[in-house]
C-alpha cells in the first residue's frame, strides 16, 4: 500500500504559475482599496464632525460627490462615512487573512 506521504512531490506546474501570481495581485489591490476606503470614511466622519483640511479632495470625495447626489442618505452622512470605512477595514482584513 502507497500512502501519500511516501510518494515524492511532484515538481510545481509552470502552467499553474500565472494563478498564483493573479491571485497575489488581486489580494494587494482588494487590501490596498480596503485601506483607501477605511481612511475616506475615517476622514469624511472627521470632516462632518469638525473640519479635515489634509487631502479634502481625495478623502472627503464621499462627502462632497456621493451624499449630496443621493437623496436617502441625507441628514445620514456619519453613518455612511462610518459604513465606508467598515467596508474598507472588512476588505483589509479580509485580504490579509486569506495570505
């Protein structure tokens, strides 16, 4: 009787390679947007609350492009900042713990 542990491994399909690579990829671009998105909704809670002047044009975007353009999140600007960097901080999280 063979057992799986007694056979040699076979050598790395080169084939198989490309996935890998894709795959590693995919992970760092899901982490690097989970990262901008944890940050915009971080800076857009602290522009509602008070005043964020550092980078207000690419972290405030929820702010001044998304709310206002649609109706139902009006008067719900927190929660929604607060509800995009939850989905950017599950996104990192989630991207780091598939390594």
């Amino acid at each position: 009787m063979i057992l799986w542990s007694d056979c040699p491994i076979p050598p790395a399909d080169p084939r198989a390679n490309w996935l890998f690579v894709a795959l590693t990829t995919m992970r760092k671009a899901i982490s690097f947007l989970g990262v901008v998105l944890l940050l915009i909704g971080i800076s857009g809670t602290i522009d509602h609350l008070f005043y964020q002047p550092f980078f207000g044009f690419i972290l405030n975007s929820v702010n001044r492009w998304v709310i206002p353009n649609i109706d139902f999140l009006a008067g719900y600007e927190l929660y929604a900042n607060l509800t995009v960097a939850a989905v950017g901080a599950a996104l990192a999280i989630g991207a780091y713990r598939t390594n």
